[in-house]
C-alpha cells in the first residue's frame, strides 16, 4: 500500500475512532432504534416503493439505500451502537479513498510518474480535505 494511501487510512481512523463507543444520538432514535421494519432482511425491496415513502415511513425524504444500510447493519450488529458506527467509518474510508483515486486519475500522467512536482501530493490533500 502507498504511504499515501496508509496517511489516509490512519487519519481517517485517527478522526472517527470516537464514535465507536457513543450511543445512538439525535435522529438515530427514529431512524433506527423505534424502526421495525429494519429488522427484517425481506422488508429491503418495499424500502424502493414510494408506497413506503408516502405512507408508512415517517420520513419525508426518499433515501431507500441508508434504510437498506441500516437493515443490513441490524442483520450483522442488532441495535448495537458500535457496529453502525464501524459502518459509517467505513464509509467515510472509503469516500476517503474514492476522492484520492479521482484526484490521481485526473492528474496528468507525466505528473503522476514525477518525483519531484509538489502537485503530486495534490490528490492527498485533495482526500484529507
């Protein structure tokens, strides 16, 4: 693994490493721990029905894939806070890695193989940002 890619792991461990030992806070209360239909895996394909969206979630906003997110994470953790937490940290990695890898992509090649531009470092910074 490039020493990029390791600083940008380790920071972004290093910055939501925290949240692994909080409880449920703020919206999680209605998003998850009052939410019965995320306790059943064969609830995901109505989470895409506007008929769920319009009538039995108390939710306005159509956002099918968090709610599947959630199912999946009380499939693997129940209503354990730490392990939709570990979900959303990795999440973040692997935002985190997306950006780098979109930042290098887009960088010319000939600036890609220098050693000696500083604008090399530029899809890190892009990424820690």
């Amino acid at each position: 693994m490039p020493a990029g890619m390791l600083l940008l792991v380790l920071f972004t461990y290093l910055n939501f490493h925290g949240s692994l030992n909080v409880p449920f806070m703020w919206d999680d209360d209605s998003l998850i721990v009052q939410d019965e239909q995320i306790e059943s895996l064969g609830n995901i394909p109505h989470f895409f029905s506007l008929r769920y969206w319009r009538e039995e979630s108390p939710f306005t906003n159509f956002r099918p894939l968090r709610t599947v997110s959630f199912t999946l994470d009380y499939f693997f953790w129940g209503r354990n806070p730490r392990g939709f937490h570990l979900t959303n940290l990795f999440f973040h990695l692997l935002n985190v890695l997306l950006v780098y890898f979109l930042a290098q992509f887009m960088m010319p090649p000939e600036v890609r193989r220098s050693d000696t531009t500083p604008y090399r470092y530029a899809p890190l910074l892009a990424a820690l940002l």
